[in-house]
C-alpha cells in the first residue's frame, strides 16, 4: 500500500542525517521505525498478559508475601 508521509524539516533533515551515517534510505528506516513499535507494542502486551496471569494465580501467594 503506498502512503505520503509529510515530516517536519527538522525530522526531515535528522532522518537524512541518520540514512546517511547507515548508508540506507530513508524510507528503509522509516519501516524500521514502524518494525520497532510493532515489536514493542508486542513485548508489552506479552508483559501484559503474564502481569495478569501471576495475580490471578498466585494471588494468595502474594497476599502472603505482602504480609512476611
């Protein structure tokens, strides 16, 4: 799917500055940028969720480690 991307010069010109020094383009780091806060989004709900899972199966443990 294509899809214009309008960035503030400034954003603009550190991405240029960042393709340059990795020798890559920006539109490559652009999809890097989004791979990131995919995989982040991920690690977080997988956080999430075994957060969730330890309390409700350990609730009585940690209600007695509250109280050592």
């Amino acid at each position: 799917m294509a899809m214009t991307v309008r960035l503030p010069e400034e954003l603009d010109r550190a991405l240029d500055a960042i393709a340059e020094a990795e020798h890559v383009s920006k539109h490559a780091l652009v999809l890097q940028g989004v791979e990131l806060i995919i995989a982040r989004r991920g690690r977080r709900a997988a956080v999430d969720e075994a957060v969730d899972f330890v309390l409700s199966h350990d609730a009585e443990l940690l209600r007695r480690l509250e109280d050592a």
